[in-house]
C-alpha cells in the first residue's frame, strides 16, 4: 500500500510544491519591491502572506498523507477546497488586488484544484479507510512491540 500511495500523492505533492514555489517568489517579488523603494500595500502583504503559510502547511500535510497519515489526508482534502474557493473570491472582487496579484492568485489557485480534485476521489479515499477497534487494537499492539 505505501508504493499505492506514493503514486497516487506524487501528482500531489508536484502541484502542491509548485504552489509553495509560486507563493515564495511572489513573497521574493515584494521584498525587492519594498527594498527598492516601491511601495507595497499591506493587503498585498497580507494576502500573499497568508497564501505563503497556507501553502506551507498544505505541503506538511500532503507530504504526512503521502506516508500514510489518514488524519493529514483528511486535513488536506478539507484544506485544498477551501484554499481554491478564497482564490475564487479574491480574484474575483474587483479592484481589491493589482492584476498582476490576481494572476498570482489564479495561477496558485490553478494549482491547487487538481490537487483537490485527486484528493477528495474515491479511488484516493480507498486509500485511507476507517480504523475499526480490532485494526485500532493490532496497530496498538504492533506500536508496543
């Protein structure tokens, strides 16, 4: 099962990188803005900020999955929809961000929906089924030896 889960999360992880990557060099964007002299606004800031650390933890959480956590799968099929639906909304409201931001956004956003779409499949849900007590009591069992 662990090579199963290896594949199936290493499309996964690849899109979930790339956000991490695309997040940090917008981060690396506004730092050379604001050290060159050009003025960057707090929402900005704030925004790219968040969707740095949002795609900071959906990495751990996928990487965690990947090994076989069904609890970090759980978080990060929660996580990822939620993620692509507030890049929605903020790319959306007009005015809110410089075009050039809202393209980040869109294109971070681009990255996480089919990262969402391979994680709330039920093929991927097979993956991690319930613990019952009797699996619950050998894996207790197994940890003790």
């Amino acid at each position: 099962m662990n090579e199963t889960l290896r594949s199936r999360f290493r499309p996964v992880l690849v899109l979930v990188t790339a956000y991490l990557l695309v997040s940090g060099a917008m981060e690396t964007v506004l730092v050379v803005q604001s050290v060159t002299g050009t003025s960057v606004d707090s929402a900005i800031w704030t925004r790219c900020s968040l969707v740095l650390a949002s795609a900071l933890v959906l990495l751990l959480l996928a990487v965690a999955a990947a090994r076989g956590s069904r609890s970090s799968w759980i978080r990060t099929r929660i996580i990822s929809p939620v993620v692509v639906i507030a890049v929605i909304v903020i790319v959306a409201i007009p005015g809110f961000l410089p075009d050039w931001v809202r393209l980040e956004q869109a294109l971070c956003g681009a990255l996480v929906l089919p990262a969402a779409i391979i994680l709330n499949l039920p093929r991927t849900a097979a993956l991690f089924p319930k613990a019952t007590a009797s699996t619950t009591a050998v894996s207790d069992a197994e940890r003790a030896a």
